[in-house]
C-alpha cells in the first residue's frame, strides 16, 4: 500500500504554526524569522515532508524548468554540453528537461507542443532549427527561445555559437602555413549554421592565403558517413588525394583518421593533416591527439544563460546574437607551420 502523503498542513499542526507559515519557509525569497524557519523545517523533517515544487508553479506561474531540444548525442560536444548547461541552470534555480527531435525541421511540430506543454519557463534549441510558424507559437506563449551552437535568419530569436567563420578562417591560414596544397573539407550536415560558417571562413580564409580548395565530401556530422566521405577522397592515387582536410566537427575527424590509418595505411600527419572542430574530449587522447577549433563552452553557455534569464526575470525582449571565439588547440594530428603561433 503507498505511503499517504505529508501535507503542509501536517507539517503547519506538528510545529504549532499556521500553514502560511510553512509556505513562507518553503518559497524562495519570502520573509521569514530565524526561530520559525527552524521550528518548521524540524517538523518536515521530522515527518518527511517534501514541498510540492509542481503545485507551487501553478501558484506562481514559474515552472522554474528550461526546455532543452537537441537532436543527436552521437556528437560528444553534446553531453559534455548538456552537463554544463543543466548545472548553470541549477545555479541560478531552474532546471533542464531534456527532449530528443529530429536533425531535420521535418518532426519537430509535435516535440514543441510537447514541450509547451511542460508549461517550461524558456527553451534551449541545441543543433534543432526552429520553422518561423514554431518561432511565432513560441513568441505567442511568452516562451523566450535561445538557439545553442546554431544561428538562423530568423531576428525574432537569440542565438550562442562559437564563432564559427573565424574558426574556420584560422584552419585555412594553419594548414596554408604548413604547406599544404592540396587541402579538403569534409562537411556535416549541409542545413546546419555550423557547417555554413566553418565552411564559408574556411574557403575565404584559403582565398586570403592565395589557395583554393582542392575537394569536398560531406560527412553528414555522421561518424559512418563521415567514414565513407573520406573513402571517397583519399583512396586514389597520391596526386590525386588531398594532404590536408579540415573536417567540420570531431566527431566526424576521429573517423577520417580512423579510415586514414587503419584502413588505408596513411600516416597522420606524416601524409595527411587532420584538423577538427569543438575540441571534445577525445580529441586530446594520445589515440588522436587532435588538432582542433575549441569551442569556448563554458562562455556559451554562461551566455545563454544570462539571456534566458534577462528575459525571464527582466522582461528584456532584444534578441541577442552572440559568437564567441575559440582558440585553435595545435596538436600531433596536423604539419605545424614552422615558427608558428597565435
């Protein structure tokens, strides 16, 4: 048989006080004496009353919870991600719900009304493009929207990404530096913001270097796929194959070395350099000892946060578009340019 549950009117009768009196002690913020707080928190525990925070939302009208959508884990930037985001979140009071969507816009109709109706106090788009139609439903619930490591032209919404053009103008000038001649892109998912601007510095950044791009295959931000792209570029004759690719996340670079090595007997960076983007974990195991654009997670995130928050709690309606740099991490996997340095 369940345990009957403690109200606050048990905890109100056991410490001889009102029940508003319990309400106070239980609400963040509310005025209370010192000798009333421990006489009622003694009762609950005492009793093993825990506040309903679900019937306090109603009362207040804050969930205090932050919808989170992101469409794969596959990427390890994502977990690593996710784990920040909800404990910033817990800092400051509210916490994340998770929900799991489509890469593609095709699905997302039905996750959002979901979502909505968590009645979430804000929410987070992590690598999920949002249609206009979503964005305007969004704005009509006073639901305040923050896209996370993906941009969109759509004014109405923030956005936090690294800042993905620079990052990529820096790998062309890195493996320009280095020698390289014949140098790839492999891209990810070709409706991504992400994949766009790494693309679009990268390419620009060759062209101020006096270089063009040699080749290209998409990786999809898939790691099989990414697998079957670098297949697709290097298995020929060694004119005929690049000696550098930038590939436009980790996810995708631990592959292409993986195939480059294991399956093609390349050396990395003896014939081929390898640079990636986020700087996961795993790009610095010894495994790969990756060269990479870091994303400044940690500054992301402390950004998302702060708008969340300002529109929240201050009623502050600007969006804000905010691209934050990131350092490249010279590492073992790419020809480093001789004297060089940032």
């Amino acid at each position: 048989m369940a345990r009957e549950a403690v109200t606050s009117s048990d905890v109100a009768r056991h410490a001889g006080v009102s029940q508003s009196a319990v309400s106070r002690v239980f609400t963040p913020g509310a005025s209370v004496s010192a000798t009333m707080r421990e006489k009622v928190t003694k009762s609950a525990e005492a009793l093993g009353y825990r506040p309903n925070a679900l019937a306090r939302s109603l009362i207040s009208g804050r969930s205090r919870i932050i919808g989170v959508v992101v469409a794969y884990l596959d990427n390890q930037f994502y977990p690593m991600a996710l784990e920040k985001l909800s404990n910033a979140l817990q800092e400051t009071g509210y916490h994340s719900l998770v929900f799991m969507a489509p890469q593609t816009r095709g699905n997302i109709d039905h996750v959002l009304q979901e979502i909505l109706d968590y009645q979430v106090d804000g929410l987070v788009m992590a690598s999920v493009a949002l249609s206009s139609d979503l964005a305007a439903q969004c704005d009509a619930a006073g639901v305040p929207v923050v896209l996370f490591n993906r941009s969109q032209d759509d004014w109405r919404l923030s956005a936090v990404t690294s800042d993905n053009v620079r990052g990529g103008r820096d790998v062309a000038r890195f493996l320009v530096a280095g020698g390289h001649r014949r140098i790839a892109y492999i891209a990810g998912w070709e409706g991504a913001s992400t994949n766009r601007d790494r693309e679009a510095g990268f390419v620009k950044g060759l062209k101020d270097a006096g270089a063009a791009l040699f080749d290209r295959a998409v990786g999809d931000y898939n790691f099989e796929t990414a697998k079957a792209a670098t297949r697709a570029l290097f298995d020929r004759p060694a004119r005929r194959r690049p000696d550098a690719v930038f590939v436009a996340n980790d996810h995708m670079a631990i592959a292409v070395m993986d195939v480059l090595r294991h399956e093609l007997g390349l050396g990395v960076p003896a014939d081929v350099s390898v640079v990636g983007y986020d700087d996961v974990p795993q790009a610095a195991w010894p495994s790969y000892d990756l060269t990479t654009v870091r994303q400044p997670t940690n500054r992301m995130i402390d950004a998302t946060v702060e708008i969340l928050l300002d529109r929240i709690e201050e009623g502050v309606d600007e969006p804000r578009r905010v691209a934050i740099a990131g350092p490249l991490m010279v590492r073992g996997s790419a020809r480093v340019p001789k004297g060089w340095s940032e």
